[in-house]
C-alpha cells in the first residue's frame, strides 16, 4: 500500500515537472517571437527608401510653400529661389518621412476633417519619388487630445490617422529651418589669419609656421592660446539668427555702411569678410552680412562682445609653458650668481657654482615659483633698453620633456617697475613688483 501510494505521489511530481517545464518553454517562445509580431504590424506611411525620393514640396499654413530637390549628391532649395540646405538637418526630416509609422487609426472612413483640423490642414507635404509611389502627400492636423499625437492623413486615402506628435516637430519645416544657416562658410579650423577692426582698434592673429597663434602687433608676439580657441570656437559654431533681407545689395538702414565690427578670415579655401552693423529692433541681435553669401542677417550680440578685444587681452601672459614634473635642466643667471641645476635619474643635483645634491622639494618650489611668472599688463615702449632687459638681470634657461624643449625667460627690476619676455618675445611684459621675491628666496634656499 506504501509502495502505490510512494508511486503515485512520484509520477504526479514527474507530470507537474513536465507541465513547468512546457509552460516555460511556451512562454519563452512567445516572447521571442513577440517583436516580430509588433514589427510587422507596424505601417510606414511612406515606404520608400530614403535614397529614392527626389524631391519634397513643404506647405506651411502660416508661411509660404517652397520646394527642396535633390541635386547630384546634395539637396538645395529650387523653389521660390536657389537657396544651400544644412544637409544634416534635411536628413532628418528624410529620416522622419521614411520610417514614420501609424499609430492608431481613429477614423477608417471620416465625415469630417475639421475635428481633426484637417479641413484645411495646418501643413502639407508633397514628395515625388523615382519609386512606388511615385507621388505622395502627406497632411497633418491638430494634436490629439491628450498631446501625444497628431492627426495626418494621405492624400488619396481617407482615412484620419495618429502620428507620434515629436514627428509633427520634424517635418513641418520653414524654409529657414533647413537652409544652410552657416554664416561663414570657410572651415575655422582652417583658418590661418584672422584680423578685426571696430572703431579706432584694429588687431591681426595669424598662425606661425610651426601651426601656433601669434598676434601680429605687429612685430608677431605669442597669443593667448585660450583666449584664440574661444574666438575660432565662436566662429566655428557661427550661424544666423534670421534672416533681415535676402539679398544684401538691397540691404536697406542696417548699419553696413559703417560697422561696428569688421571681421576678415583668410583660410586654405580663401577669404571671407563678416561685417556687423546696428542693433535690430529688439535689440539683442546685430545685423551683419558675408562677402561670399547674398542675405543680411542677424547674430546674438554676444558675438560681437567677443570680438571687441583690446590687443593685449590676446597676447599671452605666461612666461613659461613647461610642467614642473618634466624639468630636466635648469640655468639661471641672477644678482647671486649662475646657477646649473640637473636631473638625474630622480636626484636633483647643482653642478655649478659647486656640485652637490639639491633637496628635491626646495627645487620644486624654485620650479612653481619660476612657472608662476606672469605678466599683468604690456608697456606701450618697445624700447628693451628702457626697460631693462638690453643686459638683464635675471635669466632663467629652462629644459624640459621628452624632445628637451628649451624655454628662456629674461627679468630685470626698473625702479618699482619689474619687466621680463621670453627670449624669442620682441616685445617686454610687465609683472607684479614682487614677482621676483619668490625666485630670489627659493634661490636662497638652494
């Protein structure tokens, strides 16, 4: 009786692990095969591969139509004039179009369009293709209730049916949402001269053989390395605002005539001169106009705050470039005395006047002091002899890194004054009156 009773109880566990074991498996077929369920359910409203549709006609209800085509490679507005178009962002409205899907459908056969404010549509857009279809319409309406979607309808269908409302954002474009906006064309990381003039301020960057800013005073003296990526920064991202009028030769009262910036970028693919006239009436933007474009525009007012630099907020203000960490020699010619110090291995050692280990931290603080060296403003003299520096004072010969780069930074003390410049500097800086304090103890020190 145990036996049977043993057994039953063993084949109702073995038909329970049998009955898990097919529901598990159920389940996990269904699953896998549910995305490709959705997917093929899923209705594209233009099922035509980007690449075939050759042209695209936009129908704004509160602007004028205007027609984008395909032109070998590239899109441009043909229609109501020849105009460039931002390929990237026309991509996306391509995009947009040809992966579209329906969402719902919320009325097979409608009897009226107006609930849906398709009757007249808020936009419309015509596309002809070198495929099937070879013409295609599409109509949009208001949101739906809840704002999650939008009403659209193809022409030739009458049907009413939801689109995902971000696709009323990518597809009802104005003419100047897909024109190219750029308002320098030249590549600014191209650039190699840049020169700017606004009231009686003028100054020129250009790049040096070796590829590094200089600001050509002139004589060419180093840039501020930051300050220069911050401008060509600005260019690089430099498009328009609005557009004031399409053709400048017609410019009307914007104040191009005598600007308040004029702006001239010469490049490897040639020259471009950006002029920025008067405040528009809103006055947070500046009409301006490009040699080599038609339109006058309009640019954020910040721009032309950027570029309203005096010379000497360009030139570079630290003496030296190196990093402490990568000193290998350093010479110095001061009132105590020359001075050799060297590295090796990880000892620091002074071989000249005398040689003898140099405590490693002590030299570090000579090193940070020296790195500190900056100027605070530059003297309008250009003369070296009045301020010092025809036989200065102090010399500081600096090698460094692995290429065993070499900086030399020359100081002299004028009075109350303290002047100093990079050997390859033409022209001196002025420092704080107590930039060399720190130097003269660390030497001390040593």
């Amino acid at each position: 009786m145990k036996k049977q009773k043993y057994l039953n109880t063993l084949i109702a566990l073995v038909l329970l692990a049998a009955a898990w074991a097919a529901i598990t498996y159920y389940d996990k077929h269904k699953a896998a095969e549910k995305p490709a369920v959705e997917t093929a359910n899923q209705e594209k409203i233009f099922p035509v591969d980007a690449q075939h549709i050759q042209s695209i006609t936009f129908k704004p209800h509160d602007g004028d139509a205007f027609t984008c085509r395909r032109d070998g490679g590239k899109w441009v507005v043909s229609d109501p004039h020849p105009l460039d178009v931002d390929q990237g962002n026309f991509s996306g409205v391509l995009n947009s179009l040809t992966t579209a899907t329906v969402d719902q459908v919320a009325d097979p056969k409608p009897t009226d369009l107006k609930q849906f404010g398709l009757d007249p549509p808020s936009f419309a857009m015509d596309v002809t293709s070198d495929a099937k279809p070879q013409s295609f319409t599409l109509l949009l309406g208001d949101d739906t209730p809840t704002s999650g979607g939008v009403y659209a309808q193809v022409s030739g269908n009458p049907r009413v049916f939801t689109l995902a409302s971000y696709l009323k954002t990518s597809l009802e474009k104005k003419l100047f949402d897909v024109r190219d906006r750029r308002a320098l064309t030249l590549d600014a990381d191209q650039l190699q001269k840049v020169s700017v003039e606004y009231k009686s301020t003028n100054w020129t960057l250009e790049k040096n053989p070796e590829g590094v800013w200089d600001l050509v005073i002139p004589p060419p003296v180093r840039a501020d390395r930051f300050t220069v990526d911050g401008l060509v920064s600005q260019l690089r991202g430099l498009t328009m605002q609005t557009i004031a009028a399409e053709d400048k030769k017609k410019n009307g009262d914007f104040g191009l005539a005598a600007p308040e910036l004029r702006l001239q970028l010469t490049g490897s693919a040639g020259s471009q001169t950006i002029v920025v006239g008067k405040k528009d009436k809103d006055g947070d933007r500046y009409f301006a106009a490009n040699s080599a474009l038609e339109p006058v525009f309009t640019l954020n007012s910040d721009f032309l705050t950027q570029f309203k630099k005096e010379p000497a907020d360009l030139r570079e203000k630290d003496l030296f470039s190196f990093s402490s960490f990568d000193v290998k020699r350093l010479e110095v010619d001061a009132p105590k005395g020359h001075f050799v110090f060297e590295k090796q291995s990880s000892q620091w050692k002074q071989t000249a006047p005398t040689a003898k280990n140099v405590n490693s931290d002590k030299m570090d603080t000579l090193l940070t002091h020296l790195r500190d060296l900056r100027a605070d403003s530059f003297p309008k003299a250009g003369n070296l002899a009045d301020v010092g520096l025809a036989k200065p004072a102090y010399r500081f010969n600096v090698q460094w890194g692995d290429k065993n780069s070499t900086e030399v930074v020359e100081a002299a003390k004028s009075g109350d004054h303290v002047y100093a410049r990079r050997a390859t500097d033409p022209l001196p800086s002025e420092l704080s009156k107590t930039a060399l304090d720190d130097v003269d103890k660390s030497l001390g020190e040593l």
